[in-house]
C-alpha cells in the first residue's frame, strides 16, 4: 500500500472547487439521521463481534480445561495451583522489569488486568489450531519444524497480540509506542499461565499423583506433589520468560503501527514475523542442542544442559529487547531536554527588553 494511500482523493474531488458540496457523491459525514444510524450500527457490530469474541474464547477455554482434567486435578489438590504459580515468578518479574521500563506514563491496573485475562482466554484459540495441524509433525524429516515455524509460532504469536489490539490499544491511555511492549508483555504473562497450568496438571496426573490425592496425610500429599512436580514447574518456569519476550517484541511494533497508520499492516506483520520466528527457533532448538551438547560433555546432566540453553537464547533476545527499549528511552528523554531548553529559552527571549538590553 502506497504511503499516501490514506490521503487519495477521488478525482471528482480533486478536481472540484473546494466550495463545491460532494456529500454522498465523493466524499461523505454523517448529516442525516440514516448516517448516525449507520455509524451506530457498525459500532453496536464492533462491539458485539469483540463481546462474541471473548465469549468464545471463555467457553474454548472452558471446554479444555474440563477435558483435560486440571479443573479436578486442582480442586482435588490446591498444592498443584501452588506449583503452578510458582512456575510463573519468573515470567511474572520479566513482565515487571518491562512495565518498569516504560519512561512515559503508567499503564493502568484495568488494562493491565484486562489483557492478562483476554490472553488467559484466547490461549484455548491456539490450542485449537495447533491441534488441528498437528498432523504435520507426522511428514518425514521437517514436518515438526514446518509445525513450529507455520503454525505454533505465528498462532500463539497472533493470539496473543489480539489480546493487546482487542481492548487496550484502542484506548486512549496506549498513548506511546512503548505501552505496546509493556501490554505485549502482560500478554505473554497471561498466556504462560494458562499454559503452565495445563502443562504442570497434565503431567501430575500419574499414578502416583492418584495415591498422593487420595492420602489422609496432608504432609504427604503436599511432599508426593513437590516430587513429582517439581521438575516440570522448573521446566516451564524458564519456558514462561520466554513468552513474555516474544510478544513483548510483537507488542512494540503494534505500538509503532498505533502512531504511524499510513504503515501500520506492514509494521504489525514485521512484529509478528519477529516473535513467530524468535518463538519458532526456540521451540526448534530446545529439542536438539540439549541433546547434541550430552553428546559433547557426556559427564553433564541433560537437564542441566536444557537449562544452559534456555537461559542463553531466552538472553539474547532479552538483551535485543533491552535495547530496543533503551534506544527509545533515550530518544524520549532527548527529546524532553530539547523541549525543555526550547521553553527556557522561548522564556528568557520574552523577558529581555530590547530597548536597555537587559532583561
């Protein structure tokens, strides 16, 4: 799309005089009663499709949870709720240092909240169309990577910034290009948690995890749960940074495309295409490098080479992320100084009098 396609005229208007009337021939407000009813009926469909759309999300949801038995599996022991929240402290605390990075303004509790819960929603989407295509993973030699790279990446990815764009960019407190990041990142948040739940309950529900929920002994019940999941909530404890980083990438350039709209398709694909790729790559490498390095270092635990790896990409790409956020700190703060020398001066012209040369 052309840079100026938003500014295009028809060439009945532009070639009219400009006192000439085109309503409704070339160019159009609303005037007439039909046109406010227009206006309200696209807006009543806006927000009933956005209402559906959460809606849908709660009962996908729902549906999964039910199916997958975490539902009971929690109730029958609150230890694995515990697990659960542990498994998201360090996605949390990323999520954190982002918010803290934003120079302009604080976002609001309210958005913040409402983006966490419509990416907890909107995971069951994913969840659905991964499922749907997972019949790729059976294609010989690269189907799980073509698994990763056309539909984990860009679909968890996408739903996850639809949490963003749903409510909080279209609000008027998303007022930088930053917020993006910080809201990309409560969204990661929320989607790491729903999918630590059902990670952590799915791989508790074991036989021996049945014994430990049917004990009597509640000291048991709770030293059965730490055993056996203790090392899948440590598993999916560095798993949730990652998330956050993805969409907080994705999120930044929603946020570029909020202040620049003759481009904004453009730079909202160029942020999905970066965290869909920086997600896939992931989801790719953690199967292998683990793997390949035990081979190396034989005398190393594999788990222990699996955490190596995941701190080292997950780092990386921190580190880009903390640049990225630096650079636009700097020119925020950059442009503050400048604005505040341009009023000192405008002032200290206003106070000199020309005729003594003084002030």
């Amino acid at each position: 799309m052309p840079a100026d396609a938003f500014s295009m005229k028809d060439p009945v208007e532009a070639r009219a005089d400009t006192d000439e009337d085109l309503y409704d021939v070339a160019d159009w407000e609303p005037r007439t009663a039909l046109d406010r009813l227009a206006i309200r009926t696209y807006q009543g469909a806006i927000r009933a499709s956005r209402r559906l759309l959460v809606f849908l999300g709660f009962v996908v949801l729902f549906v999964i949870i039910a199916l997958s038995g975490a539902g009971g599996l929690i109730l029958e022991d609150p230890f694995v709720l515990g697990l659960a929240a542990l498994s998201v402290v360090p996605a949390a605390l990323l999520a954190a240092y982002i918010y803290r990075a934003d120079i302009t303004t604080r976002e609001p509790l309210s958005l913040l909240l409402a983006t966490f819960i419509l990416a907890v929603l909107f995971a069951g989407f994913a969840a659905i169309i991964n499922t749907a295509f997972i019949f790729l993973q059976l294609l010989p030699f690269f189907g799980l990577v073509l698994f990763f790279y056309l539909v984990v990446g860009p679909v968890e990815e996408s739903v996850k910034l639809l949490a963003v764009w749903l409510y909080p960019y279209r609000d008027a407190r998303f007022d930088s290009v930053v917020d993006g990041a910080v809201y990309g990142a409560v969204a990661g948040l929320g989607f790491a948690a729903i999918e630590n739940v059902l990670y952590i309950t799915q791989n508790l529900q074991t036989p021996a995890m049945v014994l430990a929920t049917a004990s009597a002994n509640l000291l048991a019940d709770f030293t059965e749960t730490l055993a056996a999941g203790g090392e899948i909530t440590a598993i999916r404890g560095l798993a949730g940074p990652g998330h956050v980083i993805y969409s907080a990438f994705a999120g930044y350039y929603l946020g570029l495309a909020k202040f620049n709209r003759e481009n904004a398709g453009p730079i909202v694909a160029k942020g999905l295409l970066i965290a869909a790729f920086i997600h896939a790559t992931y989801n790719t490498l953690v199967g292998i490098i683990p793997g390949v390095a035990s081979l190396l270092v034989p005398g190393v635990p594999v788990l222990v080479l699996f955490f190596g790896f995941v701190v080292i990409y997950q780092g990386l790409f921190l580190y880009l992320l903390y640049r990225k956020l630096k650079r636009y700190e700097g020119a925020y703060r950059r442009g503050h100084d400048g604005q505040h020398r341009a009023v000192a001066f405008e002032s200290e012209l206003t106070e000199f009098d020309p005729d003594s040369g003084q002030k």
